[in-house]
C-alpha cells in the first residue's frame, strides 16, 4: 500500500516533536547571547528569526565552535525546508536502509532523509558527528540550492583558485558554482581553503547568501 501524503505529514510531525523534546544541540531559544562582533552576526540572527537554524541550549549558538556533519545537513535541509511532501512512499523512508552511521532515533535523522530524497548526494557513511570541511559542506549546500530552486545549468568562466590542487575534484563544480552563486569567496590571496573545518557561524553564512540567490534566482 503506498505511504500517503497525510500519513507521511504525521511522521513528520512526530519526528519534529521528538527532535523538539530531545535535542539539546537544536533547542529553541528567544536570542543568541554569544554572537558578539561575530563576522555575518546580523545574517545568522536573520536566519533565526526565520526559525532557519537553531542554537545549543537556548541562547547560545557557538558561533566558533567546528560543525559537525550532524549540524550541517541539518542546517541545508532544514534552512532549505526541504520536505518529502511530494513524493510518494510504499513504506516510511528510514534513515538506516540510506546511511550506515544514522540511527533511526537520532535528532537529525530527519534531515538526513530529506536531504538524500531532494537529491542531495550525501556520503552513505558519512559520520555525523565527524566535523565538516568547507569544501563537503558547500558542495552539498549548492547541491541543495540547486535542487530547491529547480535551478538551471550555468555557464561560467572558472574562478582561478589559488589552493586548488586541495580540492577533491568531485567538489570542485560545486566549489565553482558558489563562487558564481557568491556564496563564497576567496580570501585576499585567492585562496579557498577547501580543507578547513567549518565554524558554525561560517556555514550559517553561507546558508544565508544561498537563500539570498535563491530568492532572486529560484524558480520554486
């Protein structure tokens, strides 16, 4: 029998409830009190109003702290609000028939599931709580954009980056295509840093300068 739409939605909702009642890392809270003079301050404090992404214990988001890969899926599916709510299922989708290190109870499971079934090529064995490299979290977020708003082929001169020979070269495409999309940039000296474990803050940066394009250039 096919999983509906309406019993899917009900999955959804319980899952979001358990996220809501077991994860310390995501818990709702009414400011983030440990921003400071964090670069991008005033476009992290945007995405949480929008109720985009969420801090650690309330008020704090740890801007400095390395995002793991838990936290980075996390933060594309959900800042993306991606949903399954087109797609038809014979049986709930589960996180452990996709990814080998998911558990079906964990709180970002979820976004996990949402993430590969909007066509995100998320690792099968990735490790959530491995932190994530600049070059994997934005290949993935433009993935992800790209999926979200159903964007077209683009054609582009590529950007002379000064480190590529650092770069995995599956990501290099999507590497390029942020740069176009300006999601990200390249530091004073040309640089990347493809290999650089990501702060929080720097991702929910490049989560917002994704929307930003989006907004412009989506066709959802």
């Amino acid at each position: 029998m096919t999983f509906t739409k309406k019993a899917l939605a009900a999955v959804s909702i319980s899952a979001l409830m358990m996220l809501s009642a077991g994860s310390a890392v995501f818990a709702a809270g009414s400011g983030f009190t440990d921003l400071g003079s964090v670069q991008g301050k005033e476009k992290i404090e945007s995405l949480k109003d929008r109720g985009l992404i969420k801090g650690i214990d309330g008020s704090k988001f740890l801007p400095g702290s390395s995002l793991s890969a838990a936290q980075g899926i996390q933060f594309i599916a959900g800042g993306l609000q991606l949903s399954l709510a087109a797609i038809d299922f014979i049986k709930a989708p589960v996180a452990s028939d996709i990814f080998t290190k998911v558990k079906n109870d964990a709180w970002y499971a979820e976004a996990f599931i949402n993430a590969h079934y909007n066509g995100i090529e998320v690792p099968t064995d990735i490790d959530p709580k491995e932190p994530m490299t600049k070059q994997q979290f934005t290949a993935l977020l433009v993935q992800g954009l790209e999926k979200a708003g159903n964007l077209p082929m683009i054609k582009l001169a590529p950007a002379k980056i000064a480190d590529e020979d650092q770069i995995d070269p599956s990501y290099q495409g999507g590497i390029q295509r942020s740069l176009a999309y300006k999601i990200t940039a390249l530091d004073k000296d040309g640089k990347f840093h493809p290999e650089s474990k990501l702060t929080r803050a720097e991702a929910a940066v490049m989560l917002y300068n994704a929307l930003e394009y989006l907004k412009v250039h989506g066709n959802r």
